[in-house]
C-alpha cells in the first residue's frame, strides 16, 4: 500500500503547476531552464525569492508564504513524496507566491543564477555527524549558496542539533563572521517573532520530549570565499 501511495503521490506532483522536477542526468552537465527566470516565467512578479532548504512536508515554507506575502518561497527537498503534502496544502490555500523544487542542494547552482535569491532558510537538516562535509552549512554549501544570494541577503539556520549549531558558529568565527541573531534555546528565553515561532512536525516533536531547538542568522559578506575551521579542514 505504501508503495502504491508513493506512485500516486509522485503522478499527482507531476500536475502540480508549481512543483518543478529538473532531470537528473541533465542537470549534472547543464543548468534548468528556470534559472535566472523565476521571478519572470513562474511567480511574474519582483518580489524577492526566499529558499527553505530540506523543505520535507513544506510545512516552514507554507507558513512563511502565508505570513509574508511580501516574498516569493521556494521550498527544495530531494524526497518527493514529503514535498507532496505540502505541495497540496500550498494549493488548498490558493497561495500563490509558493513553488517546491525537488531536486538535490548540491545541484542548486544550477537552478538559480547570480543573485537571483534574497534569503536562505536552513530548518532541522540531517547534521551529518561523521561527514562535516555535507552539512548544509559546510563552507562548501555557504560558497555555493553566496554565488546566487544577492548583497545582503540573509541565511538562517534552525536546528535541534547543537552539534551543528556549534560548527557553524566557529565556521562563522574561523571565517571573521558575527551572527546577527543566535540562541541555543529559541523558546527558553520568552516569547519569538512571528516567523521564528512557525513549529514543523518535527520541531514540534523535538520540543514534546524537552530538547532546546537552537536557531542563528547570518549575511555573509558579498564575495568572500569561506573556507573550514583547521579542526573540521583536517575531517573533509
């Protein structure tokens, strides 16, 4: 049965005017076609392109297009048949400044050009503990990610791992950076902002069983080139 719902699930997806599923084998010699055209051939509007990376069920990324509707969002996620869900909601509440993108975070120079995005969220991804590497926060992601964030543009990491929240911030140290905002207890310390205090499913389950969800900010500045902390360098 689950089987069966995964096919449907992914034939549905396949309709969804704002689900985009670039081809793998092209894109590992070729950019998509959608890159540097989202605002124009998607959205047909200006407003600034924020990205939640490791989207799962969509959930941040609805809430963030329902609560600003100021921005455009475009939730990326490899594992299709989570994007599903939230793909289907974003199109119960007629949002129309939400996309989804499937396709893997180490291809996504190819599918957004110089900065074409304003904003990075980074929410609960797997900290990749023995592999510092494919943390999406590694120096290796944040190069990638400032070759298509315009100046200013801002990236934020929300995590329940302190593992991860702690290497980004000597990644941010080692490399001359200050957070503009950083907790190691987003809801120890009283109330959050509006768009902090979105929960996922996850979150929601981390908080239940008393584990401290840890959250920063950054703007990188435009052009530098960020490398590892000695300690990690020595691990890739």
């Amino acid at each position: 049965m689950g089987r069966i719902s995964k096919i449907k699930r992914f034939d549905e997806m396949r309709e969804f005017p704002h689900v985009f599923e670039p081809d793998g084998n092209h894109i590992l010699s070729s950019d998509y076609e959608m890159k540097g055209h989202w605002n124009e051939v998607f959205f047909k509007n200006d407003k600034p392109i924020i990205l939640e990376l490791g989207c799962g069920r969509g959930e941040y990324t609805i809430e963030l297009a329902r609560r600003s509707p100021q921005f455009n969002f475009i939730g990326v996620d490899i594992k299709g048949a989570r994007m599903w869900k939230g793909a289907q909601e974003s199109l119960r509440l007629q949002l129309d400044n939400v996309a989804f993108l499937r396709c893997r975070i180490e291809f996504l120079f190819r599918m957004f050009a110089r900065n074409e995005i304003s904003g990075i969220w980074i929410t609960f991804p797997d900290p990749q503990l023995r592999k510092p590497r494919k943390r999406l926060t590694s120096s290796r992601f944040i190069n990638m990610y400032m070759d298509m964030l315009k100046p200013g543009g801002r990236i934020h990491l929300k995590t329940d791992s302190d593992v991860l929240h702690e290497y980004t911030l000597s990644l941010l140290k080692w490399n001359n950076l200050m957070p503009d905002r950083c907790t190691a207890d987003l809801y120890g310390y009283g109330p959050v902002d509006d768009v902090l205090s979105i929960r996922t499913h996850y979150e929601s389950g981390f908080l239940r069983i008393g584990k401290p969800i840890t959250y920063l900010s950054f703007i990188p500045v435009h052009g530098q080139r960020f490398t590892e902390p000695r300690e990690q360098s020595e691990q890739l």
